[in-house]
C-alpha cells in the first residue's frame, strides 16, 4: 500500500513542477522582451533628440544667447536725516565739506538762513556720495548737530539688472542677424523692410542701454537728504514791576496810548470833517442870509401899519 501511494504522487508531484518551470520561463522572456523594447525605444528617441535640436538650431540661424550671470547682488541705498542746528549757514558749509571728503557732491541745497523766520523754517540739503561711503558719511552728518530722524532705506534691483542685461545681449544679436539679412536683401521692398525692424531694434537697444545706465548710476550713488531745523529758543517768562517807578510807568504808557488812540481818531475824523465843512459852509450862509432877510421885511411892513393915515 505505502509502495503504491509513492507510485502515484511521485509522478504528480514532477509534472507540477515542471510546468511551474515552464510558466516562468515564459514570464520571464516576455518580460525581457518588454524591457528591451523600452529601451530600443529610448534609444531611439534619445537618438532623434540631437537631429532635433540641429534643426531648430538651423532654423533660428544660430544658437540662443545665454542669460548673463550677476556677479553681486545690486542694491540701492539712500538715506533720510533730521538734524537740529543753531545755524544754518555753518551747518550747510559743514555738510558741503563732509560731501567733498567721501568723494561726493551736493545737488540740493535749500537752506533758509537770519531773521525770525529761521526759526520757524526748514533747510534742505541732498548729498550724493559712493555707495561705499553711505556709512562714513551718516557718521560726520550726526556730528553737525543733533539728530531726531534716520532712516535708509534699500532696494534689491539684481533681478531687474540681470533682465535688462539679458534683453540687451538678445537685441544685439537680433541686429546682427537683421544686419545679415541686410546684405542678402534683393528686392527693394525686402531692403524697406528689414531696415525698418533694424532700426526699431536699434531704438530698443539705446532704450535698454539708458536704462541700463540709469541703474548702474543708482546702484554706485547713495543720495542723503538732510534736513535742518533751528534750536527753539524758550525765553524766560518775564517778572511783573511794582512800587512807584512801575506805576509811572504804567501810567505815562497808558497816556501814551491814550494819545496815540486820540491822534487816530482825529486823524481818521479830519478827511471828513473837510468834506463836510464845504458842504455845509453854503448851506449855513443861505440860512443866515434868508434869516436875516426876514426880520427886515417885518420891520418894514409894521413901520407901514404905524404911519398917520390922511
């Protein structure tokens, strides 16, 4: 009995097994088959990529300018100062000599100077020093008074320089493809019209060269905008007078016054009076006149009732 139970599994057992090994080795060819052609695949694309990339290059005539690479960060600096002085006039020499010792120059000045209105004025004055020397300059700028009001403020323009640099080097090689079609221009209606895109890249070209320009300026000066305010003088509050001398005093400014008020008035009545003494001259001679024409003709009318009638 076990004789023959090993007999029938045995044989069993050696057909599983071999038709397991057939399934696998099935898989696993069809798998190479696929990994293979993936790759060939790849292969071939990575081998179409270069013709590609020589058409397109044939295409544009050329390859493609590479944006520039900023060496630093571009940043520009200016600064604002409040400075409290008791003279303007020697506070703005100082700060002209402190603009020429860093290498700077004034371009604003506005300093009010003498008189009451000093006191009550502002002075304005803008330096423009190197970049490099915003710092020294602040220092000998809070040393002509005292200082109330700091700041600087800074502004990252890296970006913008590097895009303007970029656009810059792609118009330039824009022009001297436009420039070689120049050349081989036939018609005179092909010439017309490449010399007008030449010459509105040209155009484009000095607008980015003035801005580029207008940054690099920035970027190099630091403008200082100093603003000078007088020293408030507080006087003492005066100490009131007393006794007799004090009361004379009083008394002959109030007299004063008094006489000053009086001569106004005067003066302000006599323009009128004139008016009115010319008018009223006439008018008061008639009045007489009839007034004294009237007692005459009373007399004579009674000395006529009192005559003896014949």
């Amino acid at each position: 009995m076990p004789t023959t139970l090993i007999r029938t599994v045995l044989p069993l057992a050696l057909g599983c097994a071999l038709l397991g090994g057939c399934s696998s080795l099935s898989s696993s060819t069809a798998q190479g088959d696929t990994a293979n052609g993936t790759s060939n695949s790849r292969v071939s694309d990575a081998g179409a990529l270069p013709a590609q990339t020589t058409e397109t290059q044939t295409k544009t005539g050329g390859t493609m300018p590479e944006t520039p690479v900023v060496d630093s960060q571009k940043i520009i600096r200016s600064a604002t100062m409040t400075v409290v002085v008791s003279d303007e006039s020697s506070a703005a020499a100082r700060l002209r000599a402190i603009a020429t010792s860093h290498g700077g120059v004034i371009t604003t000045e506005n300093v009010v100077s003498g008189g009451e209105k000093s006191y009550y004025a502002t002075s304005t004055i803008v330096l423009n020093v190197p970049a490099d020397e915003l710092d020294g300059a602040l220092t000998d700028i809070a040393a002509v008074g005292e200082v109330t009001l700091r700041t600087i403020q800074s502004t990252d323009v890296t970006a913008k320089v590097a895009d303007v640099e970029s656009r810059i080097t792609t118009m330039r090689a824009s022009i001297a493809r436009m420039q070689e079609l120049l050349k081989r221009a036939g018609s005179v209606t092909e010439i017309a019209q490449v010399e007008t895109e030449l010459t509105n890249r040209e155009a484009d070209l000095e607008s980015l060269l003035a801005q580029q320009k207008a940054l690099a300026q920035r970027v190099a000066q630091s403008p200082i905008t100093v603003t000078l305010t007088r020293v408030a003088v507080v006087e003492p509050n005066p100490v009131p007078e007393t006794g007799f001398v004090a009361g004379l005093k009083a008394g002959w400014h109030a007299l004063k016054v008094f006489g000053v008020a009086l001569l106004t008035v005067v003066g302000a009545l006599l323009p009128f009076l004139a008016v009115l003494a010319l008018i009223g001259a006439p008018v008061v001679w008639l009045v007489r006149r009839r007034g004294g024409a009237r007692p005459k003709v009373a007399a004579e009318s009674n000395h006529r009732e009192d005559a003896p009638t014949l």
